[in-house]
C-alpha cells in the first residue's frame, strides 16, 4: 500500500506545472526592426503618423478634431504584404460615417438593385396563383 501511495505522490508532482519555467518561443519568432517612426502632434490636436517596418509593413495616417463636436477625424493607408505574396494596400478615412476602407482585395457587393434571375421571378408567380387558391377551399 505504501508502495502505490508513493507512486501516486511521484505521479502528482511530475503532472504539476512547473512555476517560474521560462516561457518557450518558437523559434522562428524573431525581433523586426523599426525603421522609421516619425509621430507629430500639434497644439490644435492634429497629428501624423509614418511607421515602417522592417518586414515592410507601412503606415501612413494623419488627424483633425475637425468632426462634429471635436471628434477626431482620420486618414490614411497602411500597406503589407500577405502571407501568399500578394502585396496588400488599404486606404482609409475615418469620420462621423464610421471606418471606410478601400482595397482592391476587400469585398464588394453587388449595386442594389441587381437583376432578380428568372427562376425567382416564375416562383414568385408561382406562389402568387396559389396563394388565392389556398383561401379558396371551405375548411
């Protein structure tokens, strides 16, 4: 019995985390350099932004309290390129209407109205001849 409840203890102390254990990195985590980082701030609270990294990612943004009651409005672009290669750029403002990006690479959906395709249209008829005929029965 001694023998199992020392196992048991020996298996308990092994399992617990083990406090103050460095945390472990990958590997191909590495530093990535900062190579430019100019911010200017006026007195007025307009501001610009220009960061570039070493691993080519680009920010460009610039501000003004110029919205309505002061807010803060924004402009800019930030580029990068995607894990795939593609190279990715977005421009943006940001205002009283919300954040609006464009890109070429962001989604866009179809001009409303768009084209209702035939086969919803002869449903719809459909639907339209039965809908008097469903009343049309005594119960």
């Amino acid at each position: 019995m001694k023998f199992v409840v020392l196992a048991l203890l020996a298996v308990v102390a092994t399992a617990a985390p083990q406090y103050g254990a460095p945390p472990r990195y990958s590997s191909s985590s590495k530093e990535i350099p900062i190579l430019r980082d100019e911010r200017i701030h006026e007195e007025d609270g307009r501001y610009s932004v220009d960061v570039e990294t070493g691993n080519g990612i680009i920010l460009s943004q610039s501000g003004s309290p110029s919205g309505p009651e002061g807010a803060v409005v924004k402009a800019g672009q930030y580029s990068y390129t995607a894990p795939d290669g593609t190279p990715v750029v977005v421009k943006f403002v940001a205002d009283e209407n919300g954040y609006q990006p464009e890109s070429n690479l962001l989604p866009v959906a179809p001009e409303f109205p768009h084209p209702i395709p035939q086969f919803v249209l002869d449903q719809i008829a459909f639907a339209a001849t039965e809908e008097p005929r469903r009343y049309s029965y005594d119960d």
